[in-house]
C-alpha cells in the first residue's frame, strides 16, 4: 500500500478500520458502565482529518491517550475540541450516536457548545506558533493511543491504564500494534507520548524502528505542571527531542 500524499491517508484509515473491529469483541465491566467508539460512530471527520492532514513522511507524531469526552468523542478528532477542528482545521462532517449514551455525556457531534481544554491547548499552540494547519501538519501529525472514552456511572472518566489488567492486555495489545503501524506509515523521526502513559505505551509499541521516543507534558487542567505555561514546557521538551521549531 502506497504512503504518500492520499495512499498515506488511505492507509491510517485502514490501521483505525481494523482496530475498530478488534475492539468490537472487547467488553468492559464495572466501574465502566459506558464505552464510546468515536471512530465508528464520528468516522467521517476522522476519515476527513487522515485524507486532509495525514501525508507522508512527518517529522514528529504526537500521541494521546485517548478521548475526551467533549474533544474526540464528539468530533473523531485526537483533542478535537470543536472550535479547534471546524475553525482552524476546515473539518466538519456528519457525526452519529455512540450505542449507548451516557445522560451526562452526550454527543452532539459539531453541536457541542462545550470546550475541550486540552484541545484548545495543544490545537492553539499549533496555531500560534505555525499559523496554518498545513504548516503544522507539513511536520507534525496527532494521533490517540486507545480510541475508547470509558465512563463511569457518575459520568467520570475511567483512562485505560485504570482498567484491570485482564481488561486491559487485549486493548493494549491492539493498540500498539495499531500505533507500530501508524509510525511505519508516518516514518517520523520523533514519537512523542502525550503524558506518561502514551509515552510508556509509544516505548512498548515501537521497539526496533528507528524512531525516538520521548515525551510531552499532558496539557490537562487536571495536570498542575500544564497549568503553568504550558506552551513554554511543551516547546522545551520538543527541543530536548531534537525537534527545532
């Protein structure tokens, strides 16, 4: 299979395709109550993003963990905080319905008023520092680790490292070797997980390509380190990559 130019975005949406149905057989059981598959049900924007954004060969790939719930999860974007893919990306597309809907997590696809702030973060840094997404994406490329949102029965987000173990080696399992293939197509110079679990699972993943692995700081609110100038942080760990902006 080609990897450039459209063969290279033809072929991540094949790696998310065949993930999707190897996750479809998974199942997850309490504290999760709620599993969201955005790349079935948001397929469309995802396909979008790939086709638009996923040419051959990127410098550096930058991996989440997994959806948020008002970033990927109504967009089918990695920290698609809605603004930041229809405003700056030029990407809107038809988004459906998860099988089964959390009452305080709904999925109003493009709709959603909500604000991703991790995505607002990483996506405006993007377009701060390089202007255009061609720029950025001319270089860069985001993708997730794990495309599931697991919820509780509050609402609240369960991450795929708080999964038991006998849960989580399956889903690990499919999605390293969804991201070994995704680098192979990508051939970036630079991996960085997004967090330590993203790094920790990029370290896994790639073992053997020619690829350095290292690691950002998660722009989560939630993170205290990104709440202190984040973009500043995130700028020196690229450059101890190697990455020069």
């Amino acid at each position: 299979m080609g990897t450039e130019a459209g063969g290279a975005g033809e072929a991540l949406l094949a790696v998310a395709d065949a993930l999707s149905r190897e996750l479809q057989g998974l199942r997850f059981g309490p504290p999760v109550t709620h599993v969201y598959h955005p790349l079935e049900y948001a397929r469309a924007p995802y396909a979008a993003y790939v086709a638009r954004f996923g040419r051959a060969p990127k410098e550096v790939v930058l991996v989440g963990m997994n959806p948020g719930p008002w970033g990927m999860a109504q967009t089918g974007v990695p920290f698609g905080d809605v603004a930041s893919v229809r405003g700056w990306m030029g990407i809107e597309a038809p988004v459906g319905r998860p099988g089964r809907e959390h009452p305080k997590r709904p999925v109003l696809g493009f709709a959603c008023p909500r604000r991703e702030v991790s995505g607002t973060r990483l996506w405006g840094w993007a377009r701060d520092r390089f202007g255009t997404p061609e720029r950025f994406f001319a270089r860069f490329f985001v993708a997730n680790y794990c495309p599931l949102l697991f919820l509780e029965a509050e609402g609240r987000n369960r991450t795929p490292d708080h999964l038991g173990a006998a849960e989580r080696a399956p889903l690990l399992a499919a999605c390293d070797r969804a991201l070994r293939a995704t680098v192979e197509i990508l051939r970036p110079r630079v991996v960085a997980g997004i967090g330590a679990f993203a790094a920790a699972r990029a370290e896994a993943a790639l073992g053997g390509l020619d690829v350095r692995v290292g690691r950002l700081t998660h722009p989560s609110p939630a993170n205290p380190a990104a709440n202190r100038g984040w973009r500043e942080r995130a700028e020196r760990e690229l450059a101890t990559l190697g990455v020069v902006l």
